[in-house]
C-alpha cells in the first residue's frame, strides 16, 4: 500500500483511496476513514459541543440519562442508547454492558479479575466492569478489523 | 470443531421437532411426541430466564452460575411437578440434573472467556506495535 499525503491550503481535508478492486480490507478501511468523521453534539454546563469519536472514552447511561465521557470531561449526550448503538455499527465503539458503550480505540487490555468480574482498563488507566455476554461484541469487532 | 458440533445439535433438534409435528397428523400426541414438546417448552422458558438474567444481573461469574443454578432448579422442579415428571419422593433428582449441566456450562464459559481475553488483548497488543511503528 502506498501512502501519499500533500497539503493544499485551500481544500478542506480529503481523503482518495485508489484500489484495483473493492475487497474486505478496502471496505474496512473507509469504514475506518468514515467513522472518523462520526461527531456527537453534546451538553457541557449549558453549551452545546461537538465531540468526534476519537475523543469519546466511554459512553453511560445512569438513570435513563447519557454521558460522554472523554479523558477528561463529563458531557451529557441528548440521544438514547439505540441511537448510539445505531451510530456506532461500523465505528470503534462496541457495547460492553447494559449500561456502557466503549470506545475500543481507547482499549488498553480486558482482564478477569479473580474469577469473577471482567474489567476494561482504558488507555487513562481508567476501569470499566464488562459483561461476559458482550465479550463476544467486542472479540467480533477486532476480528472484522474495524479496531 | 465448535461450529460442527453447534450445527449438529442445532440440525437434530430442528430433526426432531420437524419430525415429531409431523407425526402429530398420523397419530397424535403420543406419550414420547408428548416428552419432546415438553423438553422444547421447558428449554425455552430456561432460554428467556437465562437471557434476563444476564441481562440485568452483574455478578460475578461464580454467583451468576450459583444463582443460575437455583433458579433454573426450581423451574426445573416446577416444570416437572406441572407435567409430573417428578413426585415427591425424587423431585431432588433435578438438583443433579441442573447440576451436572452447569458444571459443564461453567468449564466451557470459563474456557471461552480465557480465549476471547487472549484474543482481544493479542489484538490490542498487535496494534500498540503498528501504532508505535507508524
């Protein structure tokens, strides 16, 4: 694979992919170069922002409300759980719980601890609890190569 | 291996119960038609309660097989004293039916779960050296 960058000051960013022809690794890769165009509009004390998704931790719902959570900010995202779930078929998030969507791009290692629960330690060195039944979620996502 | 194994038992219950509706047109329910629409009855209200309570219970792996295992019990026993598959005397008998299924269920979950975690944090490590290399 060749790669050629140039910078042209009066276009906006852009990509071209040239193949001889559409296979699997192709398609994985504008999914990839899609999904990074992916934003979420977001609420912080009041504002509104835009997040992309490689800024995007984690995503919560607590008590029926859903938060973003980036390295270091807390946002409150105005969509549901299918919404995002919807959103996130093709990018780097998969669903670890009922509860929590994570950004694997973000996935420093997935460990069991003692026998019991499976905690998700985030590049921050943050944790998160996984359930078993989304293991095979996230295992999927790596073995299509979106990740 | 897996896939054979899982196609094979998927293929002989759809066998089974294919065959068995069949049957029910020549000679009705019969008492083994009978014994086959109850196991699939009884299978599929384990799957719903097995489904929810993944759903909405995080325990650990441990408690969420002790709790599986006395709540699909005590269906088990329900169901058998519904369809009279147990009496008084040997309705105990389902405690070491359940129990024998999940020993079994646990040996290969835990197996499974040691395989994926291999999976994923092989993965996550392959990618740390691409990234580091780029």
């Amino acid at each position: 694979m060749q790669i050629i960058t140039r910078q042209i000051k009066e276009k906006p960013l852009t990509v071209i992919i040239e193949y001889p022809e559409l296979n699997d690794s192709v398609s994985n890769l504008l999914k990839k170069i899609k999904s990074l165009d992916v934003e979420f509009s977001a609420n912080l004390d009041g504002r509104q922002v835009k997040i992309g998704l490689s800024d995007v931790y984690y995503i919560e719902n607590v008590e029926r409300k859903l938060f973003i959570y980036t390295a270091k900010e807390v946002y409150r995202l105005d969509a549901t759980m299918a919404e995002i779930d919807d959103m996130a078929i093709d990018t780097d998030l998969v669903r670890i719980s009922r509860t929590c969507i994570m950004n694997t791009d973000h996935l420093k290692e997935i460990r069991q601890v003692k026998n019991s629960h499976l905690e998700a330690v985030l590049d921050n060195d943050e944790m998160l609890i996984v359930s078993r039944k989304y293991l095979k979620d996230i295992k999927k996502a790596f073995q299509k190569g979106l990740v | 291996m897996k896939k054979i194994l899982k196609d094979t038992l998927l293929l002989a219950s759809l066998m089974i119960l294919v065959v068995f509706i069949i049957s029910i047109f020549w000679v009705g329910i019969t008492e083994e038609i009978g014994l086959v629409l109850k196991l699939f009855g009884l299978a599929f209200v384990l799957s719903i309660v097995n489904y929810l309570l993944d759903e909405y219970l995080s325990l650990s792996i441990i408690m969420s097989y002790i709790v599986k295992y006395f709540a699909i019990t005590g269906i088990v026993m329900l169901f058998g004293f519904i369809v009279r598959w147990f009496y008084p005397s040997n309705f105990w008998m389902a405690f070491i039916y359940v129990g024998v299924v999940m020993v079994l269920a646990y040996s290969i979950d835990s197996f499974r779960i040691k395989k994926d975690l291999e999976f994923i944090n092989k993965k996550i490590a392959d990618r740390s050296i691409l990234d580091k290399e780029n």
